[in-house]
C-alpha cells in the first residue's frame, strides 16, 4: 500500500522527521513504541517497524534493546577528553568564551520562545522557572540550566536544539560556576533573579524583543561578574560538573 508514489513506511519515517525537526520529538527522548504509533497512525506494527528500521539505518534513531527507539542527538556532545573539553577546563579564557557563545544562542532561543512557545511549552517553562526560585540557591545549577533548556525547546528550531544539546556538558560547566561564585554574593544573586523573572515573564507574555534583551543581559551580567571577582580575588571557582555528581559538585 502507497501513498501516492511513496511507501506508507517512507511517509511514516518523514513524519517522525519532521516531529524530530520541529522539536516534538528531542535529542535522547524515547519515541513511542510500535504499539502506540500503529494505533495512532492507522497503519500495521509492521509498517512502523520498517519506518523505524529506515531511521536507525540512517543514523537518525537508535534502539536500545528491552528499552525501545530513541532520538540520536545531530550534533555529538564532546567527549571528556577531547581537544575541546581539554582546552576549555585547562584554560581560564575559554569559560569566558562560553559565555559569548551562549549570550547570542540563549538570546536567539528566548526570542523565538516568546514567538512559538505553546501551551505545552509555557507549563514546562513556568514548572522549571519555579522549581529553579524555589531551590536552595547553592544547589541548583542543575535547575537553573533545566530553566534555560525549557526555553531553548520552545524555541522549536532544531538546529538551535541540537547545538545547546552538545554543549551540555559545557553548559553545566559554566552555570555551576556562577552558583558557586555568586549565589552567595547578595548584589550578584539579586540581580541573576532579577534577569531570571524578566526572562521568564517577556516569554510568557509573548514580547520576544524583551526576552532577547533579559536572556543577553543575563549571560552579560553573569560573565562581567565572575570577570570582576577573577580580577579580585586572583581566582574563581571552577568546578567541572561529573553527571553522576550532585549539583553543588
């Protein structure tokens, strides 16, 4: 049975594309089983085999055996002792480059957040947001960089997704710092807060400009800070962030 010229199976794999694509379905999520795509689609368990079967073929999905198929991720996390993880932990400037790279991304995702974010997207948001107010402030990096991956998903761009998703591990790196060094500091964390709620309240309110400016001031704001107290203090704390790890490092 064809679609047109194309095989149901081909149609069945472009529309997983596509939910790959518009951010539906993200890097290392599961994807619903044979079973739940059968029922939903309206096409045998054989079809869907072969749809998933075309996918993982193509590098697209991989399947774990007894836990299912999964999203692979478009652009690979750097592994820990790659030239990049190498550098970036072995000199102090690349933190600081860091946070140039995520000052325009992070702007970039909360702009388009504010523009796209569904219902579905404004729950996650708002869930992140307060569970990240909520934590003890020495302890949530792990939160706070939940906060901003909500964002970045809203934004529902791929390309944006898959880069931050292989920045990860850097990612983690950079918000521990500023826990560490600034969430004690009154000044410093009132104003981290601060950026966090206009961040959050430019997106809910659909005001992308807003959002934009909040999300670069705060990438801004936590670089100078942690610049000054280096220039201070002759050092900062610099924690890499191991996953099995707690979020205080």
């Amino acid at each position: 049975m064809q679609n047109g010229s194309i095989p149901i199976s081909q149609a069945i794999a472009h529309h997983l594309e596509q939910l790959i694509l518009d951010g539906t379905l993200m890097p290392e999520q599961k994807i619903p089983s044979e079973r739940q795509l059968s029922e939903k689609l309206g096409v045998s368990r054989s079809i869907i085999r072969e749809a998933l079967h075309e996918l993982q073929g193509r590098g697209i999905i991989e399947t774990r055996h007894g836990k299912g198929s999964f999203v692979c991720s478009m652009v690979a996390e750097p592994e820990q002792e790659s030239t990049l993880m190498q550098l970036f932990f072995g000199h102090s400037r690349t933190l600081y480059d860091l946070f140039e790279v995520r000052q325009q991304l992070e702007g970039q995702a909360a702009y388009l957040a504010a523009q796209r974010a569904n219902e579905k997207d404004q729950y996650l948001i708002t869930k992140a947001f307060n569970a990240m107010e909520q934590a003890d402030p020495l302890k949530n990096a792990e939160l706070d960089h939940a906060f901003h991956r909500a964002i970045a998903e809203a934004a529902h761009n791929p390309v944006l997704i898959h880069i931050l998703t292989s920045l990860k591990q850097l990612m983690l790196h950079s918000v521990q710092a500023s826990v560490l060094n600034l969430s004690h500091r009154k000044e410093f964390k009132q104003q981290i807060d601060k950026h966090h709620r206009q961040i959050f309240h430019a997106i809910i309110s659909r005001q992308g400009e807003w959002a934009q400016k909040a999300a670069m001031a705060h990438v801004q704001h936590v670089s100078d800070s942690l610049r000054q107290i280096e220039k201070e203090e002759q050092s900062i704390i610099r924690a890499a962030i191991d996953e099995s790890s707690s979020p205080a490092g």
